[in-house]
C-alpha cells in the first residue's frame, strides 16, 4: 500500500466482525466520511457475512479489488486502481454530505422501477440544492455570463417519414440543458412517444459538443428546492426520454457532462463517436446526478460504476463506455 493511502480511511472487516465500531462512526462530521476495504489476493473474505451492516452505512464504502469487474456484496464502488482512492478521498471531503446522499439513492432506487427511481432521486437532489455544500459552490463559484442570443428554437425538430430527429440547437453554449431546452425536449420527446406513427426518434446535439449539462447560469434560480422539485415532476426531459423508450436512439459526440450523458443513457440504443467523452462532475458542487442520471447509468452500468463516476468525478473515452455498456457502438 502505498505511502498516500496510508491516510485514507480503511476499514478492517475485524473491527466490525468484533463489534469495535458503530454507525455514529461513520459519515458527515467523522472522521470516516468514506470507507476503503482491501479486498485484493484474497483479503478480507470475510465480507459477504457483513454486507447487509455495510449497506447501511451513511457513507460511500469503497472496495479496493484485483478485478473492476467485482461488485462484493454491501459496497458502493469498486475500484481497481489504488489511485482513484485518492480521487474519491478529494470529492467526498469537499462534498461529504452529498456523497452519502449520492450513494444512498443509488441503494434505494436498485430495484424500484425506473418512474418510481426518477422521484427519489428528484427529491435528494432537491435536499441537496438547500443544503450547506451546494450553498458554498454557488457562493465561491463566479456566475458565468448569460450567453448570447441565439437564432432559432432550442430544439429543432425534422420528420422524414416515420423518424422524428431531435437535435439540441445552442451550439454557442456548447448546448447546455436550460430551461427553454429542457421544455422543447418534454414537448418533442413526448410527440415521439404519443405519436404511433413515429417509429424512431433520434436525439442528436449540434455543434462540437453533445451537451455539456445543466445550464449554470440557471443554476439555483428556484430558491424553493419544493417547487423545483414539482417542476422536475412535471415537464422533466428523463421522464420524457423513458416514455419514449424502444423508440429513442441518441448520437452522441465530444462532451458529454452531467445531463449530457445522463438523458442519453435513457435511450433504447447510444451511438457515440470516437471523440466522445463522460463525466458526472455534480459532487464537485454539493449536488447529485439530478437530470435522471442515477437512474439512466445505474439502469445500463449498475450502481457500481455510476457511484464511481460520481465519486470521482473522472472522464471516461468512448472505449471504455463501449466496454462497460454505457453506449452500444462507436460510429463516426
């Protein structure tokens, strides 16, 4: 082990087994926000047997392995790279109580169906927006400049025959998710799905970029994270892109952040282009996956990998999404 994981906040299988810990030791405000187990050559066997305590835990717990492909039982996130502790030690003392919170959801929403999922995770995140760390972010955070104007509708729609092609149209804003984006995508996502004569709907970005996520010039505009939640329930583009379902099929290319990688995921079928990248950096400002991506990636990469996405924050190249199912081809 080497001298930096030294510090971190290892958790011997032991201690538990001879009942030297208890949930007060563990989350926000302890010095256990997160736990790492070596679980590498054969350590800690014992495992399995306190997975149901380890779920409980109101924090990450992170497995070291061997392997990437493991998910030992009552674990989080698995991480096959010494390295990536370090990265996930950083996002969670930034943001503790959104770590806990982050994980948490991904426990609940395993096996509740996917429209269920979506409120839950629509309900943590509104917790998390009246919270101290997505507080903070905004305070330190210099607000962006509202980009300029730009011609023509948000979404633009084109039917040919029995395909309606959706494609995100602020290429200037490198197609952040705003709020007059995120209704054009309910009203054409919900044409795709009602329409019967519409056999495929494609969702596309223009521009060098798919999306880049949300739009952080709206960002905390609802003080009332209550009725922000209400909209969310409402006019919400995940829930639209689930309606759609077999029908859906995204092309993705460049940067794909935060809800540019979490509304596309709903899709029956993801292409993306070789340039393409993925990225969950919402930890980073005290907040969650909030545009259904809990839901989205944890439903096609299980949970597993999703936490270790959020938890540190790290991109990942259209190869490895290819490998992990995150998108079905890569395609030019």
């Amino acid at each position: 082990m080497s001298a930096s994981a030294e510090n971190l906040p290892w958790l011997d299988v032991a201690d538990i087994a001879a009942a030297r810990l208890s949930m007060d030791d563990f989350g926000p405000g302890t010095g256990r926000p997160w736990v790492a187990i070596d679980a590498r050559e054969g350590r800690d066997q014992d495992l399995p047997q306190h997975a149901p305590w380890l779920a409980t835990l109101p924090c990450p717990v992170v497995v070291l392995s061997g392997n990437d492909g493991d998910r030992p039982a009552g674990c989080d996130a698995v991480v096959d790279q010494p390295e990536l502790l370090t990265a996930i030690a950083a996002s969670v003392a930034a943001a503790p109580l959104a770590a806990m919170t982050f994980v948490q959801v991904l426990r609940i929403i395993e096996h509740l169906p996917s429209d269920e999922a979506l409120t839950a995770e629509s309900l943590a995140y509104g917790v998390l927006q009246s919270g101290p760390e997505f507080r903070a972010w905004r305070d330190r955070s210099a607000a962006p400049a509202a980009p300029a104007a730009e011609p023509g509708p948000a979404v633009i729609l084109e039917r040919k025959g029995d395909r309606l092609q959706l494609t995100l149209n602020r290429s200037s804003n490198r197609n952040a998710l705003s709020m007059d984006m995120r209704n054009a995508l309910v009203e054409a996502l919900d044409l795709g799905s009602l329409d019967h004569s519409i056999t495929e709907v494609t969702l596309r970005g223009a521009g060098k970029c798919f999306s880049v996520g949300g739009d952080l010039t709206e960002f905390g505009l609802l003080s009332d994270p209550a009725s922000a939640h209400w909209v969310r329930s409402l006019r919400s583009p995940a829930r639209s892109a689930l309606r759609c379902g077999p029908k859906l099929h995204a092309r993705v290319h460049g940067a794909c952040i935060g809800a540019g990688v979490e509304l596309p995921a709903f899709a029956h079928r993801v292409t993306a282009a070789a340039n393409s990248f993925f990225q969950l950096p919402e930890l980073k400002m005290g907040l969650l996956p909030g545009s259904g991506g809990c839901v989205s990636l944890s439903r096609r990469i299980g949970r597993h990998r999703t936490a270790l996405l959020g938890l540190t924050g790290r991109r990942i190249n259209a190869a490895t999404a290819l490998a992990w199912g995150l998108v079905d081809d890569i395609a030019d």
